[in-house]
C-alpha cells in the first residue's frame, strides 16, 4: 500500500496586529531605555531627548522601506530575503542573516546579564548562576511556540510600559526637580552641541532596533500585506512618544552628573520615593530585560531557521516539529550561543557594535529597494512608499553609522 508522507511543517500564522505591533514593542521598548537615558545624556548632556528624536528620524524612513518589503517577501530571515532580491547575490543574502542573527544574540547576551545584575541586587545568587537561568527559561518559553511566546512577551510589555508611564507620572510630581529646565534641553545651532547629540544618537538608535524584529516573524502574521505596515509604524509612534516623555522627566528631576554615571538611570527618579516603591519599580526593570532575551531569541532563531529552509544553512536548522510548530533545532543553537557568550566573553565592546552592525543592514535593505523599485511594477497589491523614502534611509542610516567614529 502507497503511502504520502505527512507535509513538512511549516511555522503556524497566528498573529494579529496588536500582537504584533506589541512584540515589535516589547522588543524595542525595553532594556534600552531602561539603562540608555544615563549613557545618552553623558554624551549629549541636557540634549538627549534630542537624540533620542534624531535616532526615531533615522529609524522611521528605514522603517517605511522594511513595511514594503515584508509585504512583498512575508518570509522570515526578511532581510536575507530582501538583499537577495535585491542584489541577486545569495551569498550577500547569508551574509546579511547571519550579521542580523549575531546582532540579536549578542544583544540578547548583554541583556541576559544586565538581567542577572538586577536580579542579584534583589536575590543576592551568583550572577553567573541567574544568567544561566534567565537564558535557559527564556529558551523554553521561546520554544513552547509563538503564539504563547508572544503572549507572554506581550504581557511584559504591558508591565514594562506601564513602569514607563509611572516614571514619567512620578517625575512630573516631584516638587523640587534637580535637573534642567524644558527650555534648556533645546539645542542651539553651535556645531560642537550637534556633533554630541549625533553621537549620542547611535547610543538612542540602539533604544529603536526592534522594530526590524517584526519583519523576521511574517511568515508566522495573519494578513502581512495589511498587519505589517500598521504594527511597525505604531510601534514607532508609541516607542518614540514614550521615549521622549520619559528622557525630557528624568533630565529634569535628575542632576546631569548623578544621571550619566548610573546604569539604572530611571531608579533615580525615585530618589526621595519610599522603599516599597524602588523594590517595585527594580522588579519591573528586570522584567523588560528578561523580556528583550526572549524576543531577541525569538528573531535570531527565525533568521536562522530562514536560511535554512532555503538551503543557505544546514537543513536539520529548518526542523519545525509538529507539536510546537517553532523551529526548535534553531532556538536550542541560538540558547548555547548565548549560554556561551553571556559566560566566557567580555561582550561590551561587542554590544556597543551592535547598532553599527544594525545600520549597516539598514543600508543594504534600503539599497535593496531602491533597486526593486527601478524595476518593472509588480501587479501584487502591497504596501508601497516613495523612492525618495529608501534613498533618505541609506543617507541617514550611513551618517548615523558614520557619528560612531566622531
């Protein structure tokens, strides 16, 4: 008797646009703007909520290029698939996946620790030993499946926005605020104070990478042509208004110099505040760190899976078991990295890299458009933007790249 074999399984469609548009912000609101604000402000002094505006600028026209292309290629591993396209070059294709995927587990890395030092400042274990159980519980939950992966990467975000919001609530009540005036957090035109708040931006800009993370899980999005375009631009929207209301409170109830010396630049808002309250608020920054392992997990394993499944990688890195339709043969390579990383390797140098690494992407991406632009049209109905749109974002990703090196 013939028998068919059973369909190889491929990744479930389950999500919607608030799910989306809430992994897009549980990633990008997250462990930067919950340790950047101080780093930020000691490059660019009472100017950082500029950067941080500068960096949304930035962000946003590449954003618009990354709307267009996830709908004409719904696919994980986007970028890879995009450049592809694009350039016509398979091996600039893997290229481009792999430096995405490294970006996202070195990132997931650095936060695996920083989650661990906050969880150490309230436990008092071993910090090797927490970062060991951060990564690994994230690493399940990752591979339970997407739909309870996001859910609970959603219900993180809710909390991680919510402490956002209390911060900003509570700084504006502070009756005797330490820091700056609103009026003098705006620049004037002297070129050394632009020069600092350009470089602060690639500071910021790392705050935003996220939002190219949603183009990495639309081939598990209902709908891409029409949930895509509108998750990635709320997501901006929200993320951009929450990060300027919370750097313009902390820059004013905070003194510049205690400000751009900490590592937990928003606790310091709550200097005069009652014990309970800085417990409470400490608790939510280790739940946004843990939360942008996870989804950094979630992306690096689906870049990975991607490539495999278009024969760019080993095949076994495709496996996608019926039970939890999740590529788990990636997500258990991209956990042992990270495991890896977060336990041998200084990875300062590295993380500070990571935008660098994310901006050259940008360039790519939008050169990759550009050229599918200039191309016959395509009778498929998508999402569509000016060509004006694509050539803005590699001129501005390629100036922000380039203020790393001022």
């Amino acid at each position: 008797m013939h028998t068919v074999d059973p369909p190889t399984p491929k990744l479930r469609r389950a999500l919607t646009t608030p799910l989306l548009t809430l992994y897009g912000l549980g990633v990008t609101v997250g462990a930067g703007i919950y340790v950047l604000v101080g780093a930020t402000a000691e490059v660019a002094g009472p100017y950082a909520a500029v950067s941080f505006l500068v960096a949304a600028l930035v962000v946003s026209l590449t954003a618009l290029s990354y709307a267009e292309l996830a709908t004409r290629f719904p696919v994980s591993a986007g970028e890879a698939a995009y450049v592809e396209a694009g350039f016509q070059r398979g091996w600039m294709a893997v290229l481009i996946g792999l430096a995405v995927a490294a970006s996202g587990i070195i990132s997931a890395s650095a936060v695996a620790i920083g989650a661990a030092s906050y969880l150490h400042t309230l436990t008092g274990l071993g910090t090797a030993l927490l970062t060991i159980g951060v990564v690994s519980v994230m690493g399940l939950i990752a591979i339970w499946g997407i739909t309870q992966s996001v859910f609970v990467a959603a219900v993180i975000t809710v909390i991680e926005i919510a402490g956002l919001l209390f911060v900003i609530g509570w700084g504006m009540s502070v009756q005797e605020p330490q820091g700056h005036e609103i009026s003098e957090m705006i620049p004037g035109l002297e070129l050394s104070t632009w020069r600092g708040i350009m470089a602060a931006s690639l500071l910021a800009f790392f705050a935003f990478v996220g939002f190219e993370d949603m183009a990495n899980v639309a081939e598990e999005v209902k709908d891409p042509t029409h949930t895509i375009p509108k998750a990635i631009l709320l997501t901006l929207v929200l993320a951009t208004g929450l990060y300027l209301a919370t750097s313009i409170t902390v820059l004013l109830v905070v003194p510049i110099d205690t400000l751009s010396t900490s590592a937990a630049p928003l606790t310091l808002v709550f200097f005069d505040a009652p014990e309970v309250i800085k417990q409470g608020f400490a608790a939510v920054a280790v739940v946004a760190t843990v939360n942008g392992v996870m989804i950094q997990m979630i992306m690096a394993s689906r870049v990975i899976y991607g490539l495999a499944d278009r024969d760019h990688l080993p095949k076994i890195l495709a496996t996608v078991p019926q039970v939890t339709q999740t590529p788990v043969v990636a997500t258990l390579l991209v956990v042992a990295i990270i495991l890896l990383l977060t336990q041998t390797l200084p990875i300062g140098i590295l993380a500070e890299r990571t935008s660098q690494i994310v901006l050259g992407v940008f360039v790519l991406v939008n050169v990759s458009l550009i050229i599918l632009k200039l191309k016959p049209a395509s009778t498929r109905q998508q999402f569509q933007v000016p060509l004006i749109v694509p050539i803005l974002g590699v001129l501005t990703s390629a100036l922000l790249f380039g203020a790393g090196f001022l």
